[in-house]
C-alpha cells in the first residue's frame, strides 16, 4: 500500500533548511542576531531616541542619541516643492497627485489599449502641466525656473516616458526593416547613442546645442534636457522592445500575411502586443532606472528633489541632519520605485496565467 505524502511543517523545513547541521546552525544563529542587533539599533535611533518636532529641535544636534526628523517638520515643503511660490505649492502638490492617480487608473485593465491609455496619459499630462505652469483658467502664471522637488522629477520622468515610449517603438520598427539602408542607419545611432554617458548627453543639450540651433529653435533648458533623456530613453527601449519581438516566432507574421492583413494591421495587432509581454520586465526595469536617473539633473542645475533635500539642511540651523534628509528622499524614491516593481511582478503573474 503506498505511504500518503504529507509536506513538511514550517518547524521541519526551518530545521532542514537552516539547522539541518552544526555548521548551518552557528551561521544561522549568527547573522539572526547581527540582522536582530542592526534592526534594534535602526528602530532606537530613527524611532525611540529620535526627535520628530521642530518645537523640540534643541534637542537635536552632534551627539544626539536618536535621528533629528525635526527638519522634516520643517522643511519638508523645500524638499516636495522646491522653489515653487509658497502660496501657489498646493497646485503642486495637486499636479503629483493628478499624475500619482494617471498612473494607478493605468493599472486598471479597461484602459489596456492604445488609444485609451494614451488618452489617459496626455490628459493626466495636460491637468499636471496646467496646475503646474498656470496662466489660464485664473492661475497666476509659475516659470519652469521655479519648478523643483518631487513635482519637477514627476514631470521630468513623466515627461521623458510620454515622448519615448512611441519613439522607441519607432526606433525598434525601423531598425527591424526589411530595408537594409534604413535597418543599418538606425542601428548606428541607437548604438551610438547607447554607447555615450546619460550625463553627458544631457550637458549636450543643456549647453552645446544652443550654440548650434538657430533661436527660435533653442527654446527651455529644460526641454532641452527632457528631450535629449527621452532620445536616451527610447534607444534603450527600442533595443528592449525589439528583443520582444525577436522571441516571436516567425510563422504568425507569416500567417498574418497569408490572410490578408496589411503591415500597420500585423505591428498592431499581432506584433507589438506580444513584443511587449515578452519585454514586460526590462521595460519595467528600465522605467525604474529611468525614474532614478531623473536624480542627474541635479548636475545641469535644476532644483529636483534631491537638490531641494540639500537645500533643507543647507543652513546653520539644520546643517547636522543631512543623514535624515537623505533618508526621507530615499524613501520618497523607494515608494515609487517598490510600487513600480510590484506592480510589473503582478502584470508578469497575469500574464502567466493568460498564457496557460
């Protein structure tokens, strides 16, 4: 008669796992307690000993036993807004969560299609940049000089996705052409491009293109900046989209052309969707990079959060709490990436299962 399986406890796979001998014993109960002692020395110095008010700032300083989240209290608006007028910051913090509820609604599968979900995005775009930029609709008219914090790297990150994802995926189209003049040229400047610095495309089109471009074509630096990281951006992709579309097979473009269906039809249809769930994670992966990066422009002289985080404790007062100002813009990164990266794990599960 054959013996019923029965799955190990949790007590009998910690012990196979992790106490199966002496040796992976003293290791385990080793670093559990240095991993114990660490998180013990966080929570007393970000959370017991730490100071949380700025009314309490005395108690702040070198030497202090706990974290100084005092400066937060008060220069949190510095940090999430920047140089915006201090009167007009609630059209800021609007324009984020204007943008923040454009990407959530993106999650939602009614809006998985082209026109709708591009829809979304230049309308949730429009509301971000009207609240932002102001001088219609009774709005007292903010420059982009002014811009900064968590609104200018939303709207740099925002910015550079709109213009190249669809240039990306001209990119990724023309370098796949059955054209070889076209498909070669393209693969020259993706791989050009790809092969320089992201900074230092950016200086080139902060400062040298100026000196270049007739003036009327100069414009903002920093759509200048925007558009030479969007072009950054798209090549990037472009390779990321067209490895998509090289794990396809060849017989369905082939039988699309046997039935009849036009080139658009075949790229729209049959090519791009799946191009996409196959480059599903690097595209995700790119989009977090692309956000992290948003932190250069620091360097061209724009006020983005992280400049606004060295403002905050730029000053005699808070010049000691640079530590806890990091961590509060880290944190702020780490919101949006981890909600990203969960987010595409959840859309590589589904699509898993759509699959089966």
């Amino acid at each position: 008669m054959a013996k019923t399986y029965h799955p190990p406890s949790v007590i009998e796979a910690i012990r196979a796992d992790y106490f199966s001998t002496r040796l992976n014993s003293v290791v385990t109960v080793t670093f559990a307690t240095f991993v114990a002692w660490a998180i013990w020395q966080l929570v007393n110095w970000g959370l017991i000993n730490a100071t949380f008010s700025e009314e309490n700032k005395d108690a702040c300083g070198h030497g202090a036993g706990g974290a100084c989240w005092a400066v937060i209290d008060a220069r949190w608006r510095l940090v999430l807004f920047g140089l915006y007028p201090f009167e007009e910051q609630w059209r800021s913090g609007i324009a984020c969560v204007a943008i923040v509820i454009t990407g959530i609604l993106s999650c939602v599968p009614w809006f998985w299609n082209a026109r709708r979900l591009s829809g979304l995005w230049v309308g949730g775009f429009l509301v971000f940049y009207i609240l932002m930029r102001g001088g219609i609709l009774g709005l007292t008219p903010v420059f982009e000089q002014n811009w900064g914090g968590l609104s200018l790297t939303i709207f740099i990150f925002a910015t550079t996705t709109l213009l190249g994802m669809p240039l990306a995926i001209v990119f990724a189209l023309l370098r796949r052409s059955e054209l070889p003049w076209i498909a070669r040229t393209m693969g020259v400047v993706i791989d050009t491009i790809r092969s320089l610095p992201l900074l230092s495309i950016m200086f080139t089109f902060a400062i040298v293109l100026p000196f270049v471009l007739p003036g009327w074509m100069i414009g903002d630096k920093l759509y200048r900046v925007i558009v030479g990281y969007a072009l950054f951006f798209a090549c990037y992709q472009a390779e990321i989209i067209r490895g998509g579309m090289q794990a396809l097979s060849p017989g369905q473009e082939e039988a699309a052309k046997a039935l009849g269906m036009g080139y658009w039809h075949r790229i729209g249809y049959i090519v791009l969707p799946q191009a996409f769930r196959n480059a599903l994670p690097p595209t995700i992966n790119q989009l977090v990079i692309t956000f992290k990066e948003t932190s250069l422009v620091v360097i061209i002289g724009f006020f983005e959060i992280l400049a606004s985080g060295n403002a905050a404790y730029g000053n005699a007062d808070w010049n000691f709490a640079h530590v806890e100002v990091y961590c509060f813009v880290g944190f702020i990164y780490f919101i949006f990436v981890f909600a990203l990266s969960r987010y595409g794990a959840h859309l590589e599960r589904r699509m898993a299962v759509a699959q089966r």
